[in-house]
C-alpha cells in the first residue's frame, strides 16, 4: 500500500523564513506531509498560524509544551518524519548541530533524530564564509547531511554573494528525488568533470584559466536529479556542492585524470572541465625568487594528459556514453566535429566563447549538440536549461541503448 511520505520541516530565524509557507504547499501538492518547527526566531520572520494553515497540522515551537497528551514528544516528533528539511538552516543551527547542541526544540529534534537530514543554509555572506561555518558544514557533510544550496546573490542585508536560499522549487526538486528512487536514470552511473585546473608552476603560483564550473556542476545536479549516482570532478571552483551529488575536488588536470579513472565503471561521462592543455615541465618546489638581476624565468611547458580522450578510447572501461565539450572561438561547428572524432567521443557539445558571449563566468550559454552525422543547434539557455536539456537527452539516449 502506498504510504504518504512524511517531513519534519524546521525553519529557523533568517529572512527567507518568509518564503516557507510556499515550500510546505509546493511539498503538500506533491502529496508529502509536512509537520513544522518553528523556532523563535523564524517566528518573527513567519507566524506559526500560516504554517499551521498551509501544512494543516499543528505547528511546534516549544521544548516544554510537547507532552504525553499531545502525543507528540521530541523523540517522537523527529522520528516520525521519513526526513529532516531545515529551512533556512541558519549559521546558528548548522553551529548547533554540528556541535551537538539540543537547548531549544529545533536543536533537540535534530540531535534526537535517526532520520537523514536536508539543509539549505541561507546567511550572510560573511557568515556563509566564516572558517567557522565552513568547518561546521564540512562536519555535518562528513556525517552524511545534504547542503542544498546557498546561493550567490543579492541578500537581504544589501551585501551581494554567497549564502542566499535556493528557490524553494528547488528544495521541493532535493526532495522528491530522495523520495523518488526511479527516475530515468536510476541505476545508472554518471561521472562528470567541471570548473578549471591549477597547474603549479612553485608552490605559490600556478596557471588556470576563467571557468567557473557552473555548467559542469549544473550538469551534475541534473544528472542526480533524474535519478543517476554521480561523481562530480572538480578543479577549483566557487559553486557549491551540487546536492546528492558525491564530489571529489582536485588541483591540476594529472589529478583529475586519476579521480576519473578511479571513478571507472560508469555508463556516463560528461567532461565538462576546462582542463590546462599544459602544465610547466618541472615545478619548482621552492617560490622563485626575484633576485634583482632582471632575470626572468624560462618556463617550459609539457601536455597535460587529454582526459576526455584517454576515456572515450579506455580499453575495457569506456563508458557506453562519453560527452565531450567543445570551447571555440571560431568556426565552432567544424572545430568541434573534428574534435569529437579525434578525441572519439560519443556527443560533443559545443559552444562559442569569445569575449563577446560572456559564457566563460557568465550564466547564459549557446550551444549545439553534435553526433556523428547530427549537429543541432539549441537556442540561447541558461546554464541550468543546457544541463537539463542535456540531461534528458542523456536519459532519452540510454533508454534506446537498452531497448
Ligand atoms: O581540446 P579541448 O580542450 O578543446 O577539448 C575540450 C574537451 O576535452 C572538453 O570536454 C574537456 O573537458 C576535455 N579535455 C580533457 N582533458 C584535456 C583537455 C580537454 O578532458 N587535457
């Protein structure tokens, strides 16, 4: 029988609290049961009577008024839920429950509960990037706690950056894919590349380039959310994490060809990474010194390993389906055809950067998809558009090779 699947949803005291009453319908409308916390306060931020109206059950605010006869303890209270959403999670509670703190409701249910827990942290961006914080949630990563977002942004303080709250669709898209075991790409391996390399040159400098990531994480995150288990690969990058998504973060592109390999066997590979093509021959492993003399250090630069094309021609791990892409500043389409059949790869997805486009950092992407003997041209999308579009395809494409 089919049983409706049931929440713990604590809000505690940040701004977005405001747009929680919309979270709880969006959750309720995909038949999920949602029983609210409320702390202090979150309650200046969002009465208890409009949770209470949208979600239809009582709304607890206090340690001291669960009692036997409302049948609802603490214990109880988080053990009901099938899962813990805290929303906004404030530095306060992530610092809360990263050290095990239980001195108000929230703090208690969260140390009391055996259920897994989702956050989706939303502070100021100082806050956000507190060693403090970082640490926290690294703590509360390590224990298996889902991040889902923050965001960069305009925040309500007036400060622009990280730590804004994801739109509450996308908290509704964390949990219904944790609830929702078959998705078209349940079952399936994915392993994705993204953002830049670093290629030292002493140990202080090193050569990179501009990408931010943002495409090969967004790509990621679609993945997951269609069902597949992925490994992200990422060089340095600012995005955060995307959710359920395991991420291992390297440096130079020698690296990110091992994680790959050690990622192996997957039945998906999209490379998304702008990988250094050359690292210096020999790092110095001492900074170079400016000694006065005017003499400039002779640099001499190595290939790097071409990852997209060691697996596209792996010998007995090549994933069924291997994505390149395909960064160009001219002639795009005839570059990126000759690119997908040298570093013999299955789709390549290509793109123009030039300055003028604003792609390299920028949100906004144009690409066309390419296969042997087929080039499509999609329009002008978001980043997170390209990467659900792709996404469906991906999907679109596995289900023919098992048919
Ligand atoms: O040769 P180019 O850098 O233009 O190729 C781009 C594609 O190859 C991207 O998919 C990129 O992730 C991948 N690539 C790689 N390893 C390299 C260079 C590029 O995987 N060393």
């Amino acid at each position: 029988m089919y049983q409706k699947k049931r929440i713990l949803l604590i809000v505690t005291g940040g701004i977005a609290a405001y747009k929680t009453p919309e979270l709880v319908r969006r959750l309720r409308e995909r038949s999920i049961d949602v029983q609210c916390i409320l702390t202090k306060a979150a309650s200046e931020f969002v009465t208890p009577l409009a949770l209470s109206a949208v979600s239809s059950n009582p709304v607890y605010q206090d340690l001291f008024e669960l009692d036997e006869s409302s049948d609802m303890g603490h214990i109880q209270l988080s053990r009901n839920a099938d899962l813990v959403v805290v929303a906004p999670a404030t530095a306060d509670i992530i610092a809360k429950a990263a050290t095990g703190l239980a001195n108000d409701l929230a703090s208690t249910a969260l140390l009391a509960t055996d259920k897994p827990v989702m956050m989706s942290p939303a502070m100021n961006v100082r806050m956000w990037d507190h060693p403090a914080t970082q640490n926290n949630l690294q703590t509360l990563k390590s224990r298996g706690v889902t991040m889902i977002g923050p965001e960069e942004g305009d925040m309500a303080c007036g400060e622009h950056g990280m730590g804004r709250m994801v739109d509450p669709m996308d908290i509704v898209d964390a949990v219904t894919n944790f609830f929702d075991q078959d998705g078209p790409l349940t079952g399936k391996k994915a392993l994705v590349t993204s953002g830049p390399t670093h290629e030292p040159i002493d140990p202080v400098r090193y050569i990179a380039n501009r990408s931010s990531g943002k495409q090969g994480h967004a790509i990621a995150a679609e993945l997951a959310k269609l069902g597949a288990d992925v490994t992200l690969v990422s060089g340095p990058s600012q995005q955060p994490d995307p959710t359920s998504v395991k991420v291992i973060k390297i440096e130079s592109a020698r690296d990110m060809l091992a994680a790959c390999e050690n990622s192996l066997p997957c039945d998906i590979a999209v490379f998304a990474a702008a990988v250094a093509d050359w690292r210096v021959d020999l790092e110095a492993e001492q900074k170079l010194k400016k000694d006065g003399t005017g003499q400039i250090p002779d640099l001499k630069l190595t290939e790097n390993p071409d990852i997209l094309a060691t697996i596209s021609q792996h010998p007995d791990k090549r994933p069924t389906l291997v994505i390149g892409f395909a960064a160009e500043t001219e002639h795009v389409i005839e570059h990126a055809q000759a690119k997908r059949e040298r570093k013999k790869c299955d789709w390549i997805i290509a793109n123009d950067v030039s300055p003028a486009t604003n792609t390299f950092g920028g949100d906004e992407n144009t690409v066309h998809l390419i296969a042997k003997n087929q080039c499509e041209a999609w329009p002008k999308l978001t980043k997170s558009d390209v990467a659900k579009r792709l996404a469906h395809y991906i999907a679109d494409q596995m289900k023919e090779e098992q048919a």
